[in-house]
C-alpha cells in the first residue's frame, strides 16, 4: 500500500525545496565601464557561498581580535587582567618587607643585648656557677668506664674492614694523600702511557665504542665544554685538591656545578677532537696542581 501524504506536509516539504534552490540559485556580478559599457569583471556566486564567505570572514576577524588580545600588550587594558610587573613589584615589596622584619628583630635583640650589659642585669654565665675541684684527679678517675670502653671495641669491629678506614700503605701516601681508593673511570687496553717529559700527562684508554665514562671520586663538575685538540672534555675537583680530566668523549652527561659520586657515569666514550686516531679515553690526574700517573693508583684491567 502506497503511503498517503498530507496536504500540510506536502507545502512544508516544497517550501524546503523552494528555500534550497533559492540558496543554490546563481547570480552574476558584473563590473561595467559606464562610458562604454564594456564588460571589465564578473565573477559568479550564490547565497550559499555568500554565508559561506560571511561565517569565514566572520572567523578570521574573530581570530584576529583574540591573538591581538593573547599576543600583545592589548590584554594588560582588560578588567580583572593581573600585570605582571605589578606581580613582580609585589613580590619584591613582600621579600623587602620580610627583610626589613628581620633586620629589626635583629636590632631589637642587640638593643635590648646592649640594654642588659650596660645595667648589669645579664644572667649569670656558666663559668660563674662552675665549682671548683677540690683535690686534682687521679690516674683512677681517668681510666675509661665499661660503657666507654664497649663502645670503643664496637666501633674498631665495624672500622675493622671498612674500605674507608686509613692505611698505612694508602694511595697517595707519599703526596700527603692517605686512604683514597679510586674508582676505575674505564676498564679497557692502556695503549698510551704517562710521559710528562714528552706533555703526556695522562693515559690513553681504548675500550669497546659507547662505553660510559665514569667519576674516579666524588667531586664536582668545575669544567664541561669542547675544545678544538681534545674534543668533548669534562674535569671534576675532589677533595684533597685532586682533579681529574677526561677528554675525547662524544657525549657529555653532566653540566657545571653538578655533584656526581664515585662511579658514576659523566660521559660516553669518543673520537672527538683534532688529537685523536679513534674511540678511546684520554685520563689525567693532577695533585696540589701537577699531573701524577694515574697507573700507579688505579688499575684499569
């Protein structure tokens, strides 16, 4: 059975034809030279197209406004819109303000400090309140109790191996440098010894390629750049006035003023620089500010 259609529906349905066909419709706009009638532009469109062209512009214009808003001084003149040089002046009158605070509880202190010496109503010192031995002690009182003296064979038992208790025999005893113990920056084949006569104050290292390069001590990051004749280098300062240099790495892992702990990884293993015939690791050791060889305090097999 065929479907009836309304009358009303049948209207509704022929106004939404008519309505398309209206947006559909072209027109023709066309420029004329009024003196000789001469065609000079024309270009077709629709009403389609023109509320096409009207949402697009309509877009654009308001893309335009908000990255003027965004991107320019123009959003500092919008109400409720924190500057942000009022924030920085705020924040630098709130820190002067506490340090004025604290500057005047510290003078208030001296004040009333001073206040009390010059009327003589300071508390008494412990000095004042000390007694006085009676009679000096004996070779008795000084003998250390049983608590003292379990103490001490608790503590030589647990120093008793300990890798950081002095020797003897340390590392560096003949430069004044007692019980280091140096961790090994690479394991590999020493190809170039320590010459200093010759201006090699440091041992050629050559290992597998993208090996990493570890701190023979703790210390402190004092160098991390590139140079022409040695490539990557980094140095790190120790304690007991010792640094250590490493040069023709590829790769640096740490900056200037980082902290870095024995063993653990500053670098990858290179060929950078002029002075250099392949992937291997140029190590110097210097202390009190000459080169020492580093062979006789670590050994890198």
């Amino acid at each position: 059975m065929a479907r009836s259609t309304s009358p009303d529906s049948k209207k509704r349905q022929a106004k939404r034809q008519q309505l398309l066909r209206k947006l559909r419709n072209k027109y023709r706009a066309v420029l004329i030279n009024e003196s000789t009638y001469e065609e000079r532009f024309s270009f077709r469109l629709s009403r389609f197209n023109v509320i096409l062209l009207a949402l697009l512009l309509f877009t654009l214009h308001g893309l335009f406004v908000l990255g003027l808003i965004i991107f320019t001084p123009l959003k500092e003149y919008i109400p409720g819109y924190s500057n942000q040089k009022v924030k920085l002046n705020a924040y630098r009158a709130m820190t002067t303000a506490d340090s004025l605070d604290q500057a005047l509880k510290v003078r208030d202190a001296y004040i009333n400090n001073l206040r009390n010496v010059l009327s003589g109503n300071l508390p008494a010192d412990s000095a004042t309140l000390a007694v006085p031995l009676s009679h000096p002690p004996t070779a008795a009182d000084l003998k250390p109790s049983i608590a003292d003296s379990l103490l001490r064979a608790k503590v030589r038992e647990e120093e008793a191996f300990s890798v950081h208790a002095e020797r003897g025999n340390g590392v560096l005893d003949h430069l004044g440098l007692p019980g280091l113990l140096f961790f090994p920056p690479m394991r590999g084949i020493v190809t170039s010894t320590f010459n200093s006569a010759e201006g090699h104050y440091g041992i050629d290292i050559v290992t597998k390629a993208d090996e990493a390069v570890k701190a023979c001590l703790d210390g402190t990051v004092i160098l991390a750049s590139w140079t022409s004749d040695a490539g990557y280098v980094i140095q790190i300062q120790h304690s007991l006035d010792l640094v250590s240099v490493y040069k023709h790495n590829a790769v640096l892992l740490k900056k200037v003023g980082s902290q870095v702990k024995a063993g653990e990884a500053i670098a990858i293993v290179g060929n950078s620089g002029e002075y250099t015939t392949g992937p291997h690791l140029h190590f110097e050791l210097w202390s009190g500010g000459k080169a020492v060889d580093p062979q006789t305090y670590i050994a890198f097999k």
